[in-house]
C-alpha cells in the first residue's frame, strides 16, 4: 500500500530565510511525487512533480524538492520564503505501475514571518 | 475561464436529505475525481473515473453515488446525509496517465445539521 508522511504539522519561517517542508513516502514500485499548495478557502494548486530524471524538480513560484530514493524523501524547498508563501502544503505519491489512486499525506500548515 | 468549476460553493442542508454536488472541467482531460476534505484538512480520494467509466472506488459508504454524463461532468449525489459528511468536497480532473499532475476545482463545503 502507499503512504505519504509529512511530520511536520506546522512549520514557521521568518520572511528571506530557506525554508523546507518535509515528505517521506513508501510505495511499492517506483513512484511518482507531487507537491500541492491550499491557500485558505481555496482548491488545491499543482507546484511540482517527480517522474523520473533528474532529482532535483523545480516547480513554481521559486519551489523546488529533491527526490532521494534511498531515504524515501521528496522534501519541498525555497531558498528565500515570502509571507505570500503561507499556506498548506501537501504531497502526494502515487505508485508507477497499476492504476492506483492519488495518496495524500496530512499536510503541512507553512507559516511565514515578516 | 475556469478550468475545473464546481457548484455550489456552499451547501448547508440536515440530515437525511438528498443532495448533489455538480463539476465541470473544460480541460479535455479523461479523467475525473471526487476528494473529500476532513475538518481536519486530510484528503482522501473517494472516485474516480476516465472517460466516463468507474476506475477507483474507495471504501465509500453507498450512499455515495457518482455519476458521469460525459467526459467533462462528474457530478456527486449524496442520499440521506448525515452529519459525518460534513465536509469540503473537491473535483479535479487529469490526463489519464499517472505521472500527471490533477487540476483541482475551488471546492464544495458541505455542512450538514
């Protein structure tokens, strides 16, 4: 089965420091990695994904995330955090092969500080 | 325009009623989606279907019916509600292939009383 941990339920950052929102996964085969962003009363929005390649995908506004296969990681990262980047963040794995669903971990409450 | 709408927005109702919750997505994509959203923000998919088909059907309580008309709406129907359906139901829509991101709609917040 495929899971998603973010073990992180809050994270604070002060505005122009790097930032990082952590994602741990397990899947059965190869997986494919996805980061989302929720801002209040709002659907969620796509900011990058892992197929395969190179390890480190960048994504939108300034995301990126390094895929680790070794440690199961796929950690989101900013170099310069904006208190516009406050928000909930979630990723999500699915398993390469099959058609199986879209797995969400919990999420995590980003908070960015002037 | 909007690339996967949802309506309404809001729907506040009491338990035991029917209700249903329409989407649309004008991105030609094959496949649809229904999430649920907890109130404690946890995600979990509840369908899904390409192009019209039942493909991924989790542990939903059979009141829940989706139904499909055509590749572009999948619309959620919902018999006698009761209070643990409270909560934000979002669509989204993807090319069928896995390694493709979902385009999510604004959300539906489903309060039952």
């Amino acid at each position: 089965a495929q899971s998603v941990a973010q073990p992180e339920d809050q994270v604070n950052v002060a505005e122009g420091n790097p930032l990082t929102v952590k994602c741990t996964y397990s899947v059965s085969g190869n997986p494919y990695l996805f980061w989302y962003v929720q801002y209040p009363n709002r659907g969620l929005q796509f900011l990058l994904k892992y197929i395969t390649g190179d390890n480190l995908v960048k994504g939108s506004y300034g995301f990126e995330a390094e895929f680790n296969k070794s440690q199961t990681s796929f950690h989101l990262k900013k170099p310069s955090a904006l208190v516009s980047d406050s928000a909930l963040y979630f990723c999500a794995v699915r398993d390469m092969g099959g058609n199986t669903p879209l797995v969400f971990g919990k999420g995590t409450r980003l908070s960015v500080i002037a | 325009d909007t690339a996967v709408s949802q309506t309404p927005k809001y729907l506040v109702t009491q338990m035991g009623n029917d209700k249903s919750i329409k989407c649309e997505q004008n991105l030609g994509h094959d496949t649809m989606y229904w999430y649920k959203q907890d109130s404690k923000k946890f995600l979990k998919i509840m369908f899904s279907y390409n192009n019209k088909e039942l493909i991924i059907n989790e542990t939903v309580p059979n009141r829940f019916s989706p139904k499909s008309p055509d590749k572009a709406h999948l619309n959620l129907h919902i018999n006698s509600l009761e209070l643990g359906d409270s909560a934000v139901y979002f669509c989204a829509s993807s090319p069928p292939r896995g390694s493709y991101e979902q385009y999510f709609g604004p959300g539906t917040r489903l309060t039952v009383t």
